[in-house]
C-alpha cells in the first residue's frame, strides 16, 4: 500500500477492456467516497486534484486525507494533478509527493505547448514523477482554463505523433468530443471514434487519457430539481460511448461531474425530507454514501475495472 505512479496500471489497462477512473476530490467525504467503492471492487485507483481543490482545501489537507487513505484501505493509489497551468504548479505538486502531473499546455499553439510539456516531464522525470498532457481542445470550462466552445478543436493524429515524440509525455489526453461540466452536448452526443482509432494506431505505446467523461445520468439531474435544483438541459456522455472508449488504448477516465451532482442530490433530499436536522454529519454521511455508490456504478457498469488490482 503506497502512493503509487500509473506506470504500471497503465501497462496493465493499455491493451485491456477496461480503463482506470480518476476522480476529482475536494474533501474528506469524498476522498472516503471513491476509496471504500474501489475497495469494494477491487479496482486500481487514481485520485485527481485541481487548482481549484488546493485552494479550496489547502494542498496539505488533501495529501494527508490521500495518506490516510491508504493507510486506513491499504490500497494503492495515483496521486494525480488535474490540469496543471503551468510550470511551477507542477513542479510544486511533484515535490509535494504527487506521482502524476497534468501539464495542461492545450491553449497554446503546438510549439508553445511541446516547450512546456517537455520542460515538465523533464523535471517531473527526475523525480520520478510521470506527467499527462493535452493536445486539443475541449469545449467548455477548465480549471482557470476558459475555452470558447466555437474554437473547440478535436486532436490531430499527426500531431499527436509528433507530440509525443518531442516531449517524451508519458500518457496524452485528448480532444474527441466531450467536454467538462454538465452541458456537454446542445443536440445528439456524439465522440470521434475514427480519430480515437487513428490516434491510437500512430501511437500505440501511448496510454490515452479521456476527460470530461461524466455521464450526467438523468436520474441525478433530476433528482437534484426535485429537492429544489435548477440545472436545465443538463446533458453527458452516454455510458455505452465511454464503455466503447475503454476497448481502445483509453486507459484513464475522468469523472467529477457527476460525483458532484450524486453529493448534491443527496444533500438536497436529505434536507428537505429532514429540516429540523442541522448536524453536518446527518448529511454529509449520506452524500458520502452517494459518492461510493456512483463511484461503484462507474468501476463496474462503465469502466469495466472490477477486480483489475
Ligand atoms: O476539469 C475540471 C474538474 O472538474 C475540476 O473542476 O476546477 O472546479 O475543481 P474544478
Ligand atoms: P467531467 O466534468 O465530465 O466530470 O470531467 C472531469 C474532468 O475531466 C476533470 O479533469
Ligand atoms: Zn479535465
């Protein structure tokens, strides 16, 4: 049981049916959410953290919970930055102990991006440390990271090429149609396939990185309406698309999405079905609850990870 790089869950996932989830946490109840459902399924983790979660919760607060994670489960887990902007929160991040960083350089043009990436793994590599970058865009909102849908591009297979080539990046996440948040599509939810496939055939050896993945499930949205939410035209990627995904070299998914709306729906039901309660614990034990269940849902019905320790 330690903290663990995803060299080898990924060498493992490469050629598998199945990809490895990367959930994004923000506090204890779901840090202990997402741990107690990949113990329950005996499934290779990796943990995610943002910009934002670190200064929503302190960087040291969530390194000690991961710590304490492991210690309490015995599992092994990734400890991953999720779109690092630049250099120096990168380099921060690995010499805080992360095993994986994001450098996120997919706002720049090609060039700009190769320079930066190579400059973290280059560092990260010293220490040990493997780095995910992106190339392409994703329509929507990023950590700090805003993109105009129109300008979205999808990923480049030549380029991809080439990028890998020239950075020496360790796995690459790419731009095939989802998007962060939960308004991912205005008509019928659509993913490249063809270019995932050509992507993959350029570069085999390359562990490919979904994000944006949530699958927004109707039930949540509306559950979340219903105990007084108001998040309209909420739509995700359907399950079957990510599950197809998982058959390629896809070896990382990642989810926050819909682990917020599970959190909220539950919080949302518990309080109004209960309004005399006020001890945080009679909620926030509930919304934990929650965040296992959708986490077990996602490893078994979507990630086909169970049992892939
Ligand atoms: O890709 C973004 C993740 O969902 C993290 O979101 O930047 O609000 O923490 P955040
Ligand atoms: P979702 O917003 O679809 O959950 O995507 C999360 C993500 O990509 C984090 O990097
Ligand atoms: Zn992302």
């Amino acid at each position: 049981m330690a903290l663990v790089t995803t060299k080898g869950m990924f060498a493992k996932a490469i050629n598998s049916d199945y990809a490895i989830g990367a959930f994004n946490v923000n506090n204890m109840e779901i840090i202990q959410g997402i741990v107690d459902a990949a113990v329950a399924e005996n499934a290779p983790l990796i943990l995610q953290v943002s910009a934002g979660a670190r200064k929503y919760a302190k960087p040291v607060y969530l390194l000690k919970l991961v710590e304490a994670a492991i210690e309490d489960t015995g599992l092994d887990i990734a400890l991953h930055l999720d779109h690092g902007e630049d250099f120096e929160i990168c380099k921060k991040c690995v010499d805080d102990g992360f095993t994986s960083v994001m450098i996120d350089g997919s706002r720049f043009p090609l060039k700009e991006n190769i320079e930066l990436t190579k400059r973290v793994v280059d560092y990260a590599h010293s220490k040990g440390v493997v780095v995910e970058a992106e190339l392409g865009r994703l329509a929507g909102v990023e950590d700090n990271v805003s993109v105009d849908e129109r300008s979205a591009t999808f990923t480049d297979p030549e380029e991809a090429a080439e990028f890998v080539e020239k950075t020496g990046v360790d796995s690459l996440a790419i731009a095939i149609g989802t998007s962060h948040g939960a308004f991912k599509f205005k008509g019928e939810p659509y993913l490249d396939f063809e270019r995932l496939e050509k992507i993959q055939e350029l570069i085999p050896n390359t562990p490919l990185v979904l994000h944006g993945a949530s699958s927004v499930l109707p039930e949540f949205v509306e559950r979340c309406n219903k105990y007084g939410g108001n998040i309209p035209g909420a739509q995700g990627v359907p399950e079957e698309m990510l599950r197809k995904a998982t058959k390629y070299s896809i070896c990382k998914i990642n989810i926050d999405t819909d682990l917020r709306l599970a959190m909220t729906a539950e919080i949302r039901r518990h309080l109004l079905e209960n309004p005399s309660d006020f001890d945080p614990r009679k909620y926030l034990g509930p919304a934990r609850d929650a965040i296992k269940a959708m986490v077990q849902h996602k490893i078994k019905n979507v990630l086909n990870a169970s049992g892939q320790r």
